[in-house]
C-alpha cells in the first residue's frame, strides 16, 4: 500500500504507526528496527492485537476502539506489553489521536517506558517492604510498649530509681520509630509521580524543613540541573540524609549538596566525624542507628528511595573525614 506523505505528521515520538480503523499496520517508521527489532515493513498488514501481550490485548485493542469510534477530539495514552523481534515482550506506552489522518488512518506514538517500568516497580517494592516493617513495628509493638509506658510512669512516681529513670530515652526512641514509619507509610501510597525535577531547590526546600539547629547547607549544584525524579520521594531522601548529619555529629555541621565529578549525579557530604569503617556496610540496615534519639530506618528508606528511582547510592567518606553519599542518577 502506498501512503501519501500528508498523512504521516512531522512530529512523532520514537515510533510512529498509521493503523486504519480495524487496527490493522498500514506504514510504521524506520525506528520499529531499533525500537521493537523488526524490519521496517515486517508489521505492515498485520492487525495490532497480534503483537500485544495476550493479557493485555483485549484491554489495548478496546481503547483504541474507543479513540477512533468517538466524535469528539481526544488523545489516549496506553501502557501495555508489545512483542519483539526475538520473541520476547517490551512495556511500551502508545498514544492514538481520534482525529483521522487526510488518508483515514490513526496516527499511533509509541516509546519504550521499560525502565520507567522497572522504576515503579521497584517502587512498589521499596513501599510495600516499608508498609510491611510499619505493620509489624506497629500492630506487635505498640500495644505492649503502651503498657511498659504506663507501668514505667507508675514504678518512677513510686521509686526514685537510675535505672528506671534510663528506661525514658530507649521507650521514647520505640515510639518514635513507630511514628516515624506510619507517617512515612501513610504517604507513600500514592502512586510515584516522575517529573524533571530542579535538584537544587528541592535540597534547599529539604533543609528549610528539617530541624537543623546552628547547622548550615551549602549548595554547589547548577540550579538548572534537573533529573527525572518523584518530588516527595526526593524530599525524603535529602530530608533523611540532612537529618543523619544533623543527628550523628556533636557539633554543628556544614552540609554540601555538589555534583559528581565523572559520573552523572550528586553528592551530600558533611564536614562532621564521618562513619565508622566497621559500620559503612550496616548503616543502611533498619534499625541501625548510632543516635540515641535516632530511629534507625532514616538511611534505609533513602536507600530504598534512591533505588525506586533506578539511580546508585554509594556511602564514603569526604577529605576532611566527614560521611559523603553519592547518587548516581545515569
């Protein structure tokens, strides 16, 4: 079949489709060798539902039915698994316009979302690993640490004792804990949202929401460099990391977000007393904490929140002795 150049547009993403209104190929890019490894016209005269994971070829094929049957403009954008050329399938988002081409085809932009895939599932993991530990802490700890509480108040106003006076600080930390995890949690189960986000104002609206005391942020990021990235998750890792500064070091401590010098991505480093050697491969373990006030889950979740985005979190140490976390973003 012969397709006029009127009816394919000058603006497409990735790969480009003409279907007619059965759904069958009529012309597809050159970029489906690279994209989808087929030849160029391999998929030329086949009906769309072939190549469609067979889970997801009934809920596809009834959204296009509904973008080419209805009279009104509009775009639908649909995620679902695409056949390759060796067989196996690839997560791919397509968007169909429901206004015909001169030709009478349906212009169909397809791109390849299988990392952004990967990213939402590891999401789903880091969430659902976090809700689990926030269950446990929460529904077997708290109704026996109310009942230590209760009876450590009625034991300190009975006797003056040291030691019961030491058991405050260790029960205050527990229900901390379990605060901190049912906060985190509760927000957490929104669905992520990536967006190029402006990394050096998200550090500098972290801090402004941190309790930092005399402590002070330095930001050495290019304000324009931005990154793909979810806005809340970000926040809780600057949030985490600038609070584990603050927290780990008896003295105030000067924070310095930067970039990486040969790998794209970004530093936070402190000029504090740094991490142990013996516990640099601990630290991101729930319930490690050095702090006596700490929780113990803050550097775990930043390293769950940095994994969900797909990027590398490394722990070193600065020039100066200090603790440097390195995200690698490519």
């Amino acid at each position: 079949m012969v397709i006029s150049l009127e009816d394919i547009p000058l603006r497409s993403t990735n790969l480009l489709s003409l279907l007619d209104a059965d759904g069958v190929v009529q012309y597809q890019s050159p970029s489906v060798e690279r994209l989808l490894g087929f030849d160029h016209d391999e998929l030329v005269g086949v009906s769309c539902t072939e190549v469609f994971h067979p889970e997801d070829r009934e809920r596809v094929y009834d959204a296009f039915e509904n973008v080419v049957s209805t009279e009104e403009y509009v775009v639908e954008a649909t995620e679902y698994r695409h056949l390759t050329g060796d067989g196996t399938y690839l997560w791919v988002e397509s968007v169909t316009s429901s206004q015909p081409t001169s030709g009478g085809y349906y212009v169909i932009n397809t791109r390849d979302i299988s990392i952004k895939k990967q990213q939402r599932e590891e999401l789903e993991h880091a969430n659902e690993r976090l809700r689990e530990f926030a269950d446990i802490v929460s529904h077997d700890l708290r109704n026996p640490l109310s009942v230590m509480s209760g009876r450590l108040k009625r034991a300190r106003e009975e006797c003056d004792s040291d030691a019961l006076d030491g058991m405050v600080d260790p029960l205050d930390r527990m229900t901390r804990m379990i605060d901190r995890l049912r906060t985190l949690t509760k927000q957490q189960h929104r669905a992520a949202q990536f967006a190029p986000l402006a990394i050096a104002p998200r550090a500098e609206a972290a801090w402004s929401t941190t309790e930092t005391g005399d402590s002070e942020l330095r930001v050495r990021l290019d304000p324009a460099v931005e990154y793909e990235a979810d806005i809340a998750l970000l926040d809780h890792v600057f949030e985490n990391l600038f609070r584990n500064a603050v927290v780990h070091n008896p003295k105030p401590v000067t924070v310095t977000v930067g970039p990486l010098a040969d790998r794209s991505g970004f530093y936070i480093a402190d000029d504090g007393t740094g991490i142990p050697a013996d516990a640099v491969d601990t630290v991101l373990e729930y319930g490690y904490s050095t702090a006596s006030e700490g929780t113990g889950v803050g550097l775990t979740i930043v390293a769950d929140f940095v994994d969900a985005h797909g990027w590398e979190l490394s722990i070193t140490d600065t020039e100066d002795g200090g603790a440097r976390f390195e995200i690698v973003t490519e």
